[in-house]
C-alpha cells in the first residue's frame, strides 16, 4: 500500500518537474516585482533610519508618519485618493496640515459616514495616537497649519474681549451664545457647546467645510484664546436670565409663551367661567 | 321708531311689535315651526348648597388658599434676605430673582384662586336674567336738552352774529396748524440722497480688521478666508456707529476661477479677493453668513442669500438687489486699499434712491 501511495505522487511530481522545465511566462514578471521589494523595502528602511536619526527631536517620528500613510491608506484613500491628491469625491489633503485632520477626525467628522449636506459629528473612530499618525502623514505631504500651542488652550484668556470678537466674527452663524445656528440647504453651524479648546482653535485655523477660514493674521492667537475664553466662560457660568431654552433667542422663546403662557391663560379662563359642582 | 313713541316703555321692559313678514318667498325654504325660546334651565344644587359637610371643607379650603397666601409672601421676604445679590456673581442674581418672584407671584395667585373659589363655591348661585336698557333717553329728557341748547344759541347770539362765530372757527383752525406742520420734524434732516449715498469709504482708504484697526495685507487674506472689514478711519469717526451702519464690508478670498465678473468690473477685485457690502438690500441686517465651499452669503433675519462668484446676486429671498460691491486694490507696499466709494448706495431701498 506505501509503495503504491510513492509511486503515484513519484509520478506527480515528475509531470510537474516536466512542466517546470518548460518555465512558465509569468516567472520573468513575479522575478522581477520580487527584486523590486526587496531593493525598494531595503531602500525605505535604510532612509527611514536615516531620516529618524536626524530628526530624533521631531514630536513626529517617520515611524508614526508610515503608520499614518498605513491608516489613510486603509480609511480615507477612496474618497480622497490614495496619494492624498483628491478625487471626485473628496479634495485634496495636501498642504491642509494637522490641525485640519486633528480636527475631523478628532471630532468625529471624518471618515465621512454618507454623503450628505455636510459632514456631522458621529463617535470617533480612532484613537489619539492613531489620529496623530493620521496627522503627521498629512503633514509631511506639504506644510499647512499645525495643532496649536497647549498656552492658547487653557481659557485663561480676556473672556470680554473674546466675546467681541465672537460676536463680529462668529456669532452670525454660531449664535451669540455659541449654540449654533441654520445655513442654506440643510447646511448648519455646529453648537460649540462642549467642544474642546484644541478643536475650536483649529476648527478657526483651517475653515472645516463650509466655516471661512480665519488664520492667525486675522484673528491673532491670543485672540483666538480669548474667544476659547469667552466660550469656555459661556458654558461655567449660568445665563442670569434664567431658563435658556437652548439659547435659540425669539423661536424657542416664543414657542414656549404660545405653548405654555397662552396654555396657562385658556387653562385659567375656562376654570373661571365653569359652573360649580 | 316714530310710532314707538307714543308708548313710551318704561326701562328695562323694551319689546319690538312682531308681526309676520310680507316678503316673497322666492325660492329659500321658510320653516314651519320657528325655533322657540327654550327659557332658562332649570336651577341646579351645588354639592356644597346640598351638604353642610362639603360647604364647611370648601370654605376651609378657601380659608387654607388665604394663609397659603400669607406664607409664600413671608418665604418672598425670607429668600430676598437668604439669597443675597453678591457682586459680580451672576447666579447668586437668578437665586434671588427666581425665589424672589416665585414667593410673590404664589402670594398673589393663591389670594386669587382662593376669591375665585369662594365665589363659585359659596356664594349664592341663582341665575338672573337682566334685560338690555334702551339707550334713547325719556322723551322728557330729550325736549329739556333741546330746550337748553335753544336757550344757549339765543342768549350768545353764535346763530345770530355771524362776524363772530365765523372768526372764531377760523381762529380753532388756525389753532391747530402749528401742530400740522410740526410733523415735519418726522421726517428726514438731511436729503437721504446725500446721508445715505456715500459712505466712508473713498480712493485710497485702507482696509482695516473690525474690531482692532489693523491694515490688512492682501497675502495675509489666505484662500476660503472671510475678514470683517471696517475703512481705516472709522476709528476716529466721531458718529462711529451710524458710519459702520453704512461702511461695514465684508472680505473674502476666492479661486479668481470661480469669479464671473460683469465687464467693467474686472479690476474691481484683488487675485480673488472681493469685498462686498455687509448690509443686505432687503432691510439692512449685516449679511455675514459666508459658506466658503459654495460661496453663498446668507443674510440672517430673511434668508436672503447671495451668490459671491456671481457678483452677489440674489438666488434666494426677499432681497431685490446685488450686494453693492467696494472696488479694491493694494497700494505700494502690499495693503488693501480702496479705488473708491461704492458705486450704489449700500443697504435697503429709499424714496430718493433712484433720482
């Protein structure tokens, strides 16, 4: 029985020896992209090492930068192009910085869950160090604005003067209380309620979708820090005006006196007129 | 109502003759049997006019609402002394408004409830029936008044001497005209045409950021950037609000691509940086919502919106014209300047605008 099994794969293996002999066409080409690896991966790895001995002092190491290209690749190469370039559905990322992607993915913004109006806020994807992988690739495709500096982040600011400004240059679209507000065609302006210092600051670094850019020669960055002040103020203390019904000003306000103060008087009047038992 | 007279009814007791109508038919359908006055229906115990009980528990309970009343005043007087306005804290305000208010506003509504209640539930419940009065005086009445104002146009001659009655109503006309032509006043000091037509903006004016004054440099203005733009002397205007109402611009930066400029207005804009009046033609709210990906400008209060690559022409909402545009361009050493003036006057329609 063993011997009959050794025959017959002893035969196997001679028609495969003789086909073999034959070389099949494709091997020139499997030959070759096996070369090219093995130069190109011994290339990059050289260079990277090279490159991360120089810039040991970087915050952004090139092993976060591959990590990153690893991320986008896998996350957001179909909408914006597997050389971060742009596509038909999605723009460029070159030259948009870290704070851009620190600030959709941080909040949550990107990856884009549908096409829609724009882009909402959904739970975050990815952790922090993944984002910053994220951003650091981004980064090294062109220089834009980088994350601010953790001093213009602590709301220790001129909170009056911050609302002056929130108020000439923000308060149009986001509310004088920062509580958002409607665009054209299903577009709004998020709440700022709850949002981090760091994404305020970027979101008025890098103009997330339809919101105008203001860089720092525009609005300074420690007015920016003073505007984080006054919202950060907002959100401390308690509006001595009593109950804020989402600080939407004469809609939310006016609903409730239709509601409930005319509700209140109709309640009074057919009490007064009703017969006794 | 002349053959009413005779009967002179007394107050109270008015009755119009019924009688039957005489008018034709004609094609509308006229009911056999008219609806009837059901009267009044019939009187109905309450609870408390049945059982001693129940009149005893509602006039406790009235007696309640009044002492209820007396508390919530005191707790009134006892939260204004417990939660005292501190300076500078804005909370410590709401405490004190809040309970402040809810102490008086329960005082007073429970002395209400309670007077309601003690009218609907003890106080006596029979229905009446008041007749409506006539409102023509007695015949009497009427004969003494004429005969008063007889006496009156006799004994002053005002029927008899023309001379006089006639200057005296010219005098009660003449009277009155001062108080005419001071309406004058409502109207504008200055001819719009000049107050509203021109701003503070002219050749060479420097653009400046609100609120701070800063000259802008035209590199600065980075692509999808929106400035709110106030003329550099603003500052030292002495009517420095009424002046911003008219000069405030805004300044944007776009792909020079995606303008389409009207002939004429080429050079109007800087490699893509425009600016435009903030005041909206509609009523005059500050247009300043600017989507930088579809380069709408949407005005708050009436959804205007205005499309900025087409030389901000309405797409949508009330407005009826283009946001007047300010001619721009750099000076020698890089900062925005303007060529000129607006070309139109800025903000909503007035009479004077076309002359």
């Amino acid at each position: 029985m063993i011997s009959h099994k050794t025959a017959s794969s002893s035969g196997r293996s001679a028609k495969k020896s003789k086909r073999s002999g034959r070389r099949s066409p494709l091997a020139t080409v499997s030959l070759i992209v096996v070369g090219l690896l093995t130069t190109g991966g011994a290339y990059a790895l050289f260079t990277s090492t090279a490159t991360a001995d120089t810039n040991t002092a970087s915050s952004t190491s090139q092993s976060q930068v591959n990590e990153g290209k690893k991320l986008f690749a896998a996350n957001c190469a179909t909408c914006h192009g597997m050389a971060a370039s742009g596509s038909s559905a999605g723009p460029s990322l070159i030259g948009v910085g870290s704070a851009a992607v620190d600030f959709q993915v941080g909040t949550g913004r990107m990856p884009l869950a549908a096409d829609g109006p724009q882009a909402e806020q959904k739970p975050v994807q990815f952790t922090n160090s993944q984002t910053q992988a994220m951003a650091a690739y981004i980064a090294s495709l062109g220089t834009g604005p980088s994350e601010p500096a953790s001093k213009y982040l602590k709301a220790d600011g001129n909170a009056a003067k911050g609302a002056e400004l929130f108020r000439i240059n923000c308060a149009m679209c986001h509310n004088v209380a920062g509580a958002g507000g409607a665009l054209t065609e299903g577009k709004f302006a998020p709440s700022l309620k709850g949002v981090s210092s760091k994404h305020i600051y970027e979101a008025m670094l890098t103009g997330p979708q339809n919101m105008p850019v203001f860089n720092d020669l525009n609005i300074k960055p420690q007015e920016k820090a003073d505007i984080i002040t006054y919202l950060k103020y907002l959100e401390k203390n308690p509006s001595p005006g009593g109950f804020q019904l989402g600080d939407l000003g004469p809609v939310s306000e006016g609903l409730f006196i239709w509601i409930f103060g005319l509700g209140a008087i109709v309640a009074v009047t057919v009490w007064l007129t009703a017969r006794s038992n | 109502m002349a053959d009413h007279d005779d009967e002179a009814p007394a107050t109270g007791s008015a009755v119009e003759k019924s009688e039957p109508q005489k008018i034709s038919a004609g094609t509308a359908v006229i009911p056999t049997d008219p609806f009837e006055n059901p009267g009044e229906p019939p009187h109905r115990l309450r609870i408390t006019d049945k059982d001693p009980a129940e009149e005893k528990k509602a006039a406790r309970q009235v007696s309640t609402l009044f002492f209820l009343s007396i508390i919530f005043s005191c707790l009134a007087v006892a939260a204004y002394i417990a939660f005292p306005i501190k300076e500078g804290d804005t909370g410590s305000i709401r405490l004190n408004n809040l309970f402040l208010g809810l102490g008086i506003a329960l005082g007073l509504l429970s002395i209400g409830i309670g007077a309601v209640h003690w009218s609907k539930t003890l106080m006596p419940a029979q229905e009446i029936t008041e007749m409506r009065h006539l409102t023509k005086g007695s015949d009497a009445t009427r004969a003494k008044a004429a005969e008063v104002f007889e006496l009156g146009n006799k004994e002053s001659g005002f029927g008899r001497r023309s001379l006089i009655r006639n200057s005296l109503i010219g005098a009660m006309v003449a009277f009155v005209l001062p108080g005419v032509v001071i309406f004058r006043d409502l109207g504008p000091k200055v001819d719009p045409n000049v107050v509203l037509r021109h701003t503070l903006w002219k050749k060479g004016m420097h653009l400046t950021i609100d609120p701070t004054g800063t000259r802008i440099k035209a590199s600065d203005v980075t692509l999808g950037s929106a400035f709110h733009v106030i003329p550099e002397s603003l500052l030292k205007s002495d009517d420095l609000l009424e002046e911003k109402a008219k000069a405030a611009v805004l300044l944007m930066r776009l792909n020079p691509d995606d303008l389409h400029e009207p002939k004429g207005r080429e050079n109007w804009q800087y490699n893509g940086i425009v600016a435009y009046s903030k005041i909206c033609t509609h009523v005059g709210c500050p247009v300043a919502l600017y989507e930088q990906q579809t380069h709408h400008l949407l005005c708050p209060c009436h959804q205007s919106t205005f499309d900025v690559t087409e030389n901000c022409k309405v797409i949508f909402g009330p407005a009826s014209r283009p946001l007047p545009q300010l001619p721009i361009t750099v000076d020698a050493d890089g900062y925005l300047v303007a060529q000129s003036d607006f070309h139109e006057p800025v903000g909503p329609s007035f009479w004077e605008r076309d002359r």
